[in-house]
C-alpha cells in the first residue's frame, strides 16, 4: 500500500512537534520531539478519549499506516500525546476534535494510569464521550470509523490488530464504572 504524500508530511510535522516528558510518577521534566521521547524510550503524556453514540456504542477506527507506532491498526479511543504546555483535558479535547471532529462535547475524566511497553511508554488520562455529532475523519491520521457496542470491539480486538494502550484504557474505563 502507497502511504500519501499528505500523511508523510503530516508524520514529520507530529515527530518534531514538542510533548510533554515526565518520570514514572508523572511529574513534568520538559519539552522534547516526540521522536526524540520515543526513540529514547523516555515516557510521555497521552490521552484516550472514548467516544459513544447515545446508544452506547464506541467509536472504533482504524489508524493510518504512516503512524508512528500501530500503523494500520484499528483504535477504540481517539487520543494523542500531550503537547508541551498543555493540560491532559485540553489535550483531550483536542485530539478529539481533530481525529474525529467532535467538539463541545462534555468531557469525563475516568483516571490515569501508567503504561510501559518497550517503544510506547506513557502516562495516560481516560475520557469518555458522548456524542450523535456525524464523524468528521482526519484523513492523515483515520482510514475509516464505525460505531460498535464495546463487546464486539473486544471480541474484534482478539482477531485483528487493535492498539494495545487504548485497549488498556478501555479496561480502565470499564472498571471505574
């Protein structure tokens, strides 16, 4: 598959954009590239917003295969890193809106929790969401989305590829319920 121009130069503009860098207690140490966070194997900030029609169903969407990390991989939270300067809500709110272009919604905080795989190590915010809004796809960063009851996305999880630290959010949530 031919990744699009688009989306390589929107993969350079998110490598060298600045996140926050914390330690394992998520207490902030500075700004750096988020190329240079992951290839350091240094740990970031990182926020996952699940987002539910009034039905109950979860957005699930499958990621572009010029990311960085879980290219092509199907996704049950929208989310991203945490710019330098910006509060886990503020970057929650944003990553919302760019990925699926929801806005204005209200969004509820669930926890954090620390996440460590080799390549992907995060302190992450959990978010839900509601909204019957019509889905507005950026295409640098989301192939396709659907609206799913959170049974099926974990029964689809265990045969195709999901991302694994929005996984682990989705357990989180489900447990603060």
């Amino acid at each position: 598959m031919t990744i699009n121009p688009a989306e390589v130069a929107h993969r350079a503009a998110s490598d060298a954009e600045l996140v926050a860098w914390v330690d394992e207690h998520d207490q902030y140490l500075g700004a750096l590239a988020r190329a240079e966070l992951r290839e350091r194997g240094l740990i970031g900030r990182c926020t996952f917003i699940l987002l539910f029609n009034s039905q109950g169903e979860l957005c699930v969407h499958r990621r572009t295969l010029s990311k960085a990390l879980y290219p092509g991989y199907w996704d049950v939270a929208a989310g991203g890193m945490v710019g330098a300067h910006e509060e886990y809500a503020e970057s929650a709110a944003r990553e919302l809106e760019e990925e699926l272009g929801i806005a204005g919604v209200t969004l509820r905080f669930h926890e954090k929790f620390y996440f460590d795989q080799p390549g992907n190590r995060l302190w992450c915010a959990v978010f839900s969401a509601v909204s019957d809004a019509p889905l507005r796809l950026q295409p640098e960063e989301v192939i396709e989305a659907r609206f799913v009851t959170v049974e099926q996305a974990e029964a689809e999880s265990r045969k195709k590829d999901f991302c694994p630290d929005s996984l682990a959010a989705l357990q989180r949530y489900k447990a603060s319920l």
